[in-house]
C-alpha cells in the first residue's frame, strides 16, 4: 500500500517544475497586460513630464510596479524588526501591512482622478442597484472588484477582529461607500453608483475568502505580541 501511495504521489521535483512554470506564466502574463503602460508612461517620466505619471491610469500603473521592490524592502525591515523583538508571525504580519497599503493605493488614486468636466460637471448619483453593471463592461468589473481586493486579503490577516466575512463585507463597503461620497463632493466628473459599492464590496469579500486559510490562523491565535520568555528550569 505504501509503494502504491508513493506511485499515485507526484514526485517533489515534479511539483517543483509545475509551480516554477506557473510562476513564469504569470510572471509573462503580467508582463503582457503592463507592456501598454510601461511603453506609454516611461518616457513621460523620464522626461518630467509628471502629469503622464501621476495623472493617468497608465502612469499610476508604472509608478505601483517602479515602488514594488521599495515595498518588499519596507515589509523586509519590519519582519526584521519584529523577529528581533520575539513577534511572532512576523513575516505575515509586515506583509499584510506593506501588502494592505501597496495594493490598495494605487487603485484609489485612480478612482479619484479627475474626469475632463471635473469641477463644471455637476455630481451625479445612480441608486438603482445593477442598472450599472450592463454599462461597466468586463473591465470596468474587474477593476473594481481589484480596488478594495488587497485590503480584503490583508487586513484579517493583520487585524483578529476583521477576521469574518461579514466583517470584511461591511468594510469593503463602508471604504467604496466613503469612496463614492468624496466623488460626488469633490465633483470629480464620475458617477457616484450603488454598483460600484456592491462590487468593490464584493472584491473584498472575494479576495478574503482566497487567503482565509491565513486569516483564520489569525483569529484563533493573535500574534502581534512578543513571544513571552521561557521559565527557568527547576534547581534539581
């Protein structure tokens, strides 16, 4: 029976290969979707011409990829730092912190970019749920379900009292809701709507239930205190 299992097992280097080719794959897919920015925005940039950085979808897009290794380097340091402390956890902790802002930033950032009538433009509000959604189109879904998405993975894992679907929903809805509201305040040229909310909303909720395996762990055993130090052995 054992020789059996050890047959119907895939060998160590065999799963080694598929999860290195699956990397290359995403890494390549990846490459593909950020080709248009990075050859659109980085002469732009290159030559100061700030705007083409910091005011549009493209430019945002390159400056999240240029500051990806700044925020592994930042999640490095406090990991190191926690670890010096006795924290344990302290490599999932720092990444949830670091990965909670750098994921979540750049997606608010372009949901407030101002629209061509931005500030002429009068607000506008849609209250009628999922009359929006036929006018989104695939990407305008997928956009804002990846708004709130890094905040729904990381914060459970990093806070024990998010740690629950209800609760990630009610925060991923309050964030796009406050999201929605600024919009229609700062008259930014967007149309405040009740299906972004429901599927920014959404995104969280998703996007937790994909790491709940580590935020569960959170919840049952919080590890942001330090290690506490063994007992002195008995005099014998």
């Amino acid at each position: 029976m054992n020789h059996n299992a050890a047959l119907s097992a895939p060998p160590r280097g065999t799963r080694r290969i598929v999860l290195l080719g699956l990397a290359v794959l995403g890494v390549a897919s990846a490459a593909f979707v950020v080709r248009r920015p990075l050859m659109m925005s980085a002469p732009m940039c290159m030559a100061g011409r700030w705007h083409g950085c910091f005011g549009t979808f493209n430019g945002v897009v390159l400056i999240t990829l240029v500051a990806l290794p700044l925020a592994v380097l930042v999640a490095w340091a406090l990991a190191r730092r926690r670890r010096a402390a006795g924290v344990t956890s302290a490599w999932r902790m720092s990444l949830a912190e670091v990965g909670m802002v750098h994921g979540t930033v750049p997606f608010l950032w372009m949901t407030m970019l101002p629209g061509a009538g931005a500030g002429t433009v009068p607000g506008r509000v849609s209250l009628v749920p999922l009359r929006d959604l036929l006018t989104m189109g695939p990407a305008g879904i997928v956009g804002n379900l990846l708004i709130f998405a890094a905040l729904g993975s990381f914060a459970p894992m990093r806070f024990a009292a998010l740690a629950s679907v209800p609760r990630i929903l009610a925060l991923g809805a309050g964030c796009s809701a406050l999201v929605e509201t600024a919009q229609y305040v700062l008259r930014l040229d967007r149309v405040s709507s009740v299906d972004d909310v429901l599927v920014n909303a959404a995104g969280a909720v998703l996007a937790a239930l994909a790491t709940r395996r580590w935020w569960r762990a959170t919840a049952e055993a919080p590890s942001d205190q330090p290690r506490p130090a063994p007992a002195p052995a008995p005099a014998g």
